[in-house]
C-alpha cells in the first residue's frame, strides 16, 4: 500500500521558491517522519527548472509540476481548478500552505472547492494521537493559542505564517520531480492583471535586527531609517506610517504586516495598538522608546524608554557614528 | 449599479479579552464590542462607490440579537439597510459554514453588484471568509484592495501582493476584501443615527428563511474544530524602566545594541 502523504504547496516568486515553502518542507519532513507519510512539494508554472531540486533538498520526497503555459503567473482561478482536479485523484492527508498574500488566496478558494476544513496563519503544526493534524493559531491579540482540528474531510488544509520554521537542508536518496502536463484549454479566470509594481524587498520576518518607526516619529522617518543602517538593522513600520503612504507595505510590522523574530527590535513612538502586538511577540528583546509613559507598548518591553525620540535619535547617530 | 452588499462583523475589543486558564475558555463579561475595523473601511468604500455610481449599500452581518445596535451605527453612516442573521443553529461555525450561510443570505437578498469584505477580523483573523465566499456564489475574487474604480460594468482594483501591488479588473459581480485602514471611515451622522434608533427596522433572518440545509450551518456545518485553548506564552517581558537625562537613556540603548553585535 502506498504511504499517505503530506502535499505542501511551493510557491514561486517567479525564479525561486518562496522560503516559507520551504520551511514548511522542513517541517512536513518532522511529521511525516513522526506519522509515516512522505512529504510531496506541489508547483504550478510552465517549466519546472531547477526549482524541484531545490525543494528536494530541503525535505520533499517527492515534487509535482503541474505543467502548462497557462500557469505561469498565478491566477486564483486557474489554479484552484488545476490542484482541485489533481487533490482529488490523489487525496493527500494534509495540505500546506504559506500564508502569503497568493496562499491565503488560494487555500479558500480552494479549500471551498475540496469542502474540506482550513486553518489560517498557523504559528506550530504537529499530529495529535488520533493521526490529525493540529494547527496552533494565536488569538484575541496572542492571549490565547487555539488548536485546530479537521476532522470532517481530507485533505487537511492550514496556511502557515513565514518565518515560524526554519528552512534546513536534508540530505536525500533519490527523490523525483514528476511532470504533469496538463494541457489546460484557456483560462478559466474572470479577474485580469492589468499591471503589476513589485519591489524587491528583504524579507522582514527574517531580519535579525530590526529598528521600527511608529506615529510619534513620523516627521524623523529618514533619521530612523538612517539609524538602521548605521546600526545594521531592518527598517520597520508601523500600519499608520504604512497607510499614509509614507513607507512600503513591505515594511510594516503587525498582524496585518510582518511577524518577526528578530533577537533586538528597537520601537519609536509606537503606541501599542492590538494589531502591532503580534509583529513583535517573537522578538527576543524590545526596546521602546515612547513619550508616553502610559504607552500599551511599555507593558510589551523589555526595556522601557520614557522620553523624546527627537532627543534621543541624534545621540544614538552619533553614538553608531563613532563606532 | 445594483445592491452593494457589505459583509460587516461585531467583534469584541481584544484588550477586553482575557484569557482563563482555569475554566480554558475566553472572559467575555463586561468586553465593549465594535464594528470590526477593516469591515468599517468596507463600509466607507461602499458609500463611496455608491455615492458615484448610485446603487444600495446592505450591511449583512451574522449573530446575536445584540449585534442589531452596532448595525444602526453602519446604517447612520449611510447605509441603506442591514440584515441579521441570527439563529442558534448558526452558533459555532467555522469560516466554511459562515460562509455557506452568507452565500445563502446574499443569494436571497439578490440584484447585486459587489460584495465587500473586511480584509480580515480582528478575533477570528483567518481572512478566509472572502474567498470562501466568492467560490460558493462562483464569483471572481480580488483579495487585499485598498482602491476600487466602477466603470459601467467593468471593475478595476489595486490589490497588494508580495512586494507591491496589482492592478486587476474583472466584470460584476464580483467579491472583494478591503485593506484594513484604507480610508477614514465617516463618523454616524446624529440626525440619522437617532433616526436609525427610533424607526429603522432591522431585516432578520433566521435558517428557516434561508435556503440552506440547517445542516450545513454553524457547529454541524463546520469541518474544523477548536481541540483545546492553551494560554499562548510569547516571550515574558521584562519591563525595565531606563530613567536619566537622554544622553544617559541613549547610553544604554548603545549598550544593548553592542551587546547584539
């Protein structure tokens, strides 16, 4: 009898695959191991390249490439009907997902289709005693950690937040990329892309250091971010900054923005609110700078530094100047 | 332009929440609850495309009767109408079986245009409700818009993407999630808001008058379930105060930004 399998979904970026594809890989590896089940990446496109080796070596024993020329940019649409159509010959155990902004558009559309049960943002994945899969989601601004079951059908979907497992080499015997050719005829999508604006960004989930700038210090953006660079850390924000348009969406912390899990985060004139609480609650050590002392963000520090960033910032250029 | 059909939830303040261990279960006594904030930006966008391309704004929420006051706040906003859908039998859904059930809703209510989501919500926070939604009333789906542009029939959008954004069109109907923060929503208007208290009358539906299979809403239709609540231990903080004049403060944040290298 053939071993179940735990399907993860390897997401592209267009050359590579996205790290949280392969760090949920890494972890598919740990419970197939745990549950006796082989762990198969799933990538759509019009080539598969180099990038099923890629994926074998970071724990899939297997890769599917599901083949055509249709598929080579995602649309919600084509995509939901090619994997539907090839979980469904299948039936995996489980499905992972990154819960990206192409994931998390995916698994409901798809995870609708499959009527099967879906868990979001997933911070710890692990299989219970009866064999399911059991999806840790932190709630009601990290109080609590929920886990979450499918009981009901197959396959078992979650999305999994970046930057939750890390992404690790393993050594292979022989794995193999099976090509499907799929031969689609047109696309079924309503929604076209009219144009398209990506930057390339460092992926702040991973940054090591991370120096983030809030409301309180919206007119000294360029010291902060300058500050960032002399210290060699990540510039982060906060959503307001974001939402004024005066940095990149790729920078904002949160739970609509990035979680991190730097070891030292250093926080400018930030309140606190309910959404910034979850970017930060991976963070080894916070240090907040805020004129506030009543400020939410103190009871979230280690360090609690009442006083005017104003005051403080050029000190600190100088300080990081000198070194 | 036909109804725009905005899905809006209550959801409790989160710094009212407090978890028990004790009894495993959230307190919610005394918890003040609101609009949930990305749907108040999906009202405020629907008043807008509303107020350029004409067309109805119905607020479609599901819970508990209680719920019918945060409602009047949306309708004092501007919103024509809103609907309720409260039954026991939908208590205990996950995102499918609400889902199913506001598909069911929005089948009934019928003739329309878009239909608007919060990005996500504040408790649940999985987002997945917007796509679920488009696949069971088979519409196009556009996640994460923060700009909308109604041209005749023809729908534009900026959706974000890793890294930037999108600019998408499609034709109507269709489903769209809304950026949490994309505009300032518009405060209640006094004179409508005491008219929405006194003669408004909120539509509410229960699983009789939907065509839905009880079945397959709340609890019963649900395919995952919550096994256990576990406090969720992030790093406890130490919560050091660092006094002294700026130059001593600074000081030691030099000190702990050299221990980290």
């Amino acid at each position: 009898m053939n071993r179940k399998e735990i399907w993860v979904y390897l997401e592209r970026n267009p050359e590579e695959i996205e790290d949280v594809s392969l760090e949920i890989l890494g972890r598919a590896k740990e419970l197939g191991k745990k549950s006796d089940m082989s762990v198969v990446g799933v990538m759509l496109g019009k080539e598969p390249g180099n990038l099923g080796d890629i994926a074998l070596k970071h724990g899939a024993d297997k890769v599917i490439f599901l083949k055509d020329s249709l598929l080579e940019s995602y649309s919600t649409e084509d995509y939901t009907k090619a994997l539907f159509e090839i979980i469904n010959k299948r039936m995996p155990e489980i499905f992972l997902l990154g819960a990206t902004y192409q994931g998390r558009d995916l698994a409901g559309r798809l995870s609708a289709r499959l009527r099967t049960g879906l868990t979001a943002n997933v911070v710890s994945l692990d299989i219970d005693t009866d064999g399911y899969l059991l999806s840790g989601v932190p709630g009601y601004g990290s109080k609590v950690l929920a886990e979450i079951i499918c009981v009901r059908n197959k396959p078992q979907m979650s999305t999994v937040r970046p930057g939750i497992f890390s992404k690790k080499l393993i050594p292979i015997k022989a794995g193999i990329v099976e090509v499907l050719d799929l031969d689609l005829q047109g696309s079924v999508s309503r929604v076209r892309v009219v144009s398209r604006k990506v930057e390339k960004h460092p992926d702040l989930s991973r940054a090591e250091k991370v120096i983030i700038a809030g409301n309180g210090v919206e007119g000294n953006l360029d010291m902060v971010a300058k500050m960032a660079d002399i210290f060699g850390a990540r510039l982060g924000v906060s959503r307001p900054i974001a939402d004024k348009g005066k940095a990149s969406r790729e920078l904002q912390v949160g739970s609509t923005g990035y979680s991190l899990n730097a070891k030292l985060v250093l926080i400018f004139g930030v309140s606190g609110a309910e959404h910034f609480l979850p970017g930060i609650a991976n963070c080894q050590t916070v240090i907040s700078i805020n004129m506030d002392r009543e400020s939410d963000i103190f009871e979230y520090s280690d360090y609690c530094v009442v006083a005017d960033a104003s005051k403080i910032i050029p000190i600190l250029l100088r300080e990081g100047g000198d070194r | 332009m036909r109804n725009i059909i905005v899905c809006t939830k209550i959801v409790p303040k989160a710094e009212d929440m407090n978890f028990d261990p004790e009894t495993k279960t959230m307190k919610r006594s005394g918890v003040e609850n609101q609009i949930n904030e990305a749907d108040k930006n999906a009202i405020e966008l629907s008043l807008k495309i509303k107020e350029k391309n004409g067309g109805r704004v119905v607020l479609l929420s599901m819970g508990p009767p209680f719920f019918e006051q945060y409602l009047k706040i949306g309708i004092a906003m501007g919103a024509d109408d809103a609907i309720l859908l409260s039954d026991r039998l939908f208590a205990g859904a996950d995102t499918f079986a609400t889902s199913a059930t506001l598909a069911a809703a929005i089948r009934k209510i019928g003739d329309y245009d878009l239909v608007l989501c919060g990005e996500e919500t504040s408790d649940g926070g999985t987002g997945q409700v917007p796509s679920q939604l488009a696949e069971l009333l088979d519409l196009p789906q556009m996640l994460f818009v923060s700009e909308v542009d109604v041209d005749g029939n023809n729908l534009k959008a900026k959706r974000t993407i890793k890294g930037g954004y999108e600019i998408v069109e499609s034709g109507m109907p269709a489903i769209l999630s809304i950026e949490l923060g994309i505009n300032q929503p518009r405060f209640p208007d006094f004179k409508r808001k005491r008219w929405a208290d006194k003669e408004f009358s909120l539509t509410i539906w229960s699983a009789s008058s939907l065509e839905i299979k009880p079945e397959l809403t709340g609890t019963s239709g649900s395919y995952t379930i919550v096994k256990r609540l576990t406090e969720y231990f992030t790093h406890q903080r130490q919560r050091i105060s660092v006094e002294g004049t700026a130059e001593q403060q600074a000081n030691k944040i030099m000190e702990i930004l050299r221990e980290y290298g």
